[in-house]
C-alpha cells in the first residue's frame, strides 16, 4: 500500500469528473485521508484568517476567556483554554475558538433550542474577525459540497446524493486551533489519536506540522503541502459505506519549537438526518475491527445529532446536553 497521501487538483472537476472520482475512491480506501488542490479559496482570506487568529491567541487570557463557550450555552460556541478539552478523557496541549453557522435569535431552530445551533462569539477589539470568519466558512462550505459530489461519484452514486439525502442543510462546524510549544520533553499530545464525527472535514493547515495520520500499525506524517487542504471522512461516511471508507485515526504532536495554528470545518449531515446505510454501493463490508475507541461505528443507529451529542459529552463534560 502506498504510505504517501494523494494530492488531487479540483480545478477542473467538470472536466475530468471520473477521473477526479477514482482519485478520490483510492484515497478513501487506502487511507481515509487526501490533499485538495486547485480548490478556490482566495490565499489572501487564508492569510487574513491566520493573521487574526494570531492576534486572538495573543490577546490576555481574561480577554480570550470573554468568548468562554459557556457564553453561548448548548450553542456550542466560543474560546476554550489550554487543557480545555479532552480526548480519550486526556487532555489537549491546545486552546481554540468553535464557530457555527451563524443563526439569529428569530430563527426557528434557535426558538425550539436546537443544541449546536445559535449565534457565533466573537472578540471585540479585532476589527474584521467576525467578517472573516463567516467568509471563510461559506467558501470552504462551498467547497464541501463540491468533494461530496466526488465523493457520491466515487461511490458510482449520482452526484447529488449526499447534497438530496444528507447535505440540503449541512451541520458545518468550524475551529481555529493554537498549539504552542511543547514546555518540556514529556510528551503531551496536541491532540490525541482520534477520528471524527461526521462526513468530511476539510484542513487548513500552517507551515509547522505535526499532523500524523494511522496507516495500518504505523504513523505517517500528513505535512503541509502550499495552498492545500487536507480532507479526511469521518465516522457517518464510514458507517454510510459499511467500511469501505473507513473514518481513520489521527493525531497531532507539535515538536517544532513553533506556535502552530489550524483551521478544521467540519462539513456534516445535517443535524436531524437519519443515518442509513448505503444500499446502492455494491461490494462494500462489514467491519468489527477494533477501533482507537473501542467502538464500532455500525452499531450505530438514529440521527447524526444523536451521535453528536453523545460525542460532545466526552469531549467537554462541563458542557455536556443532557
């Protein structure tokens, strides 16, 4: 098996759809990990983010804690600190601010309490935050439902079937990530060996590294590649395709003496779907096989929100939704 993760070219995806497809099928299979090129988000909005969230992370702890996300209830919005979330029940070596799409006080889901749906926290004093983070998130979401459609392709699925079934009303989720510096030779991991929730998450990532991604017993390193996004399926297209995409663990260590920064969104189901295996795939299988949790994704029946909330729970207990 190749150890190395693809690098596929989007650009011109109307022009070379099978080709795009299979691409993205091989890469799925063999690693549940590939690079996207030729993508349409502006360098310069990606330099602006980055710049921003420099100056955010940079801000007083009490100014950073002003968006605390207990600010914004089961919104699930806001900064947390160093130490402030957990993975596996340990942990990160890293502090963050998670966004959402923005929604106002007079939308329906907001009025029936919907968790994860709400208005976004922003940090007063950084003039063009919030501007650019909204822009940011509708282009990568564009770009979302554009890897979808190859995605439904690869699958020999018509393009449109994640967009019709899953993808009308996606949950998008973005975070912006800080990892400073190792303090000491002890090892602490940014962030632990994982996998995530939903269907696709798209990565922006710095020029430090420290992104490593499980291929079979061993570790291989997912470093940045310029003007690049890193994509990676998560739990729902694992269990959607039975484990022929298989939702593959990975983590993060930063051993660069640097401050590292990175911008996951998370493109998922929409929060009220229901989750159903992928009748139409042929040649698809079963997998029981063990997983970094100790769970299998198959056994997994109801709304993707349902899984999502029970996910949260273990991630930050102090905000679990009861």
């Amino acid at each position: 098996m190749n150890s190395t993760i693809p690098l596929i070219d989007f650009s011109h995806f109307e022009n070379n759809k099978a080709g795009i497809a299979e691409a993205v099928k091989n890469a799925c299979v063999q690693h549940g990990f590939f690079y996207v090129a030729g993508h349409g988000v502006p360098v310069e909005l990606q330099q602006r983010l980055h710049l921003l969230s420099e100056l955010f992370f940079a801000l007083p702890a009490d100014e950073k804690m002003a968006i605390a996300m207990h600010h914004a209830g089961k919104a699930w919005r806001g900064y947390f600190p160093l130490n402030g979330e957990l993975t596996s029940g340990k942990p990160d070596l890293k502090e963050g601010i998670y966004f959402g799409t923005e929604l106002n006080a007079e939308d329906a889901r907001v009025i029936a309490g919907l968790p994860l749906h709400g208005a976004n926290l922003f940090p007063a004093g950084i003039p063009g935050f919030a501007e650019t983070v909204l822009e940011y998130m509708a282009i990568v979401t564009r770009l979302g439902h554009l890897v979808m459609k190859a995605i439904s392709l690869s699958l020999q699925l018509p393009e449109d079937y994640f967009y019709e079934k899953y993808n009308q009303d996606p949950l998008i989720l973005f975070r912006i990530f800080h990892y400073p510096p190792k303090a000491s030779s002890n090892q602490q991991w940014g962030v632990g060996e994982h996998t995530d929730y939903g269907l696709l998450t798209i990565l922006k990532q710095d020029t430090v590294g420290g992104l490593q991604v499980k291929s079979g017993n061993d570790w291989i390193d997912a470093p940045p590649i310029d003007n690049s996004f890193v994509c990676n399926i998560g739990d729902m297209l694992d269990r959607m395709t039975g484990g022929l995409y298989r939702s593959t663990p990975h983590r993060v260590i930063n051993e660069s003496g640097r401050d590292r920064y990175s911008f996951p969104l998370f493109f998922d189901p929409g929060f009220d779907t229901q989750i159903e295996r992928i009748t139409q795939v042929n040649s698809i299988y079963e997998t029981k096989a063990e997983r970094w949790d100790k769970a299998s994704v198959h056994e997994f029946s109801g709304t993707y929100g349902e899984y999502l909330l029970n996910k949260i729970g273990k991630v930050f207990p102090g905000l679990r939704i009861e």
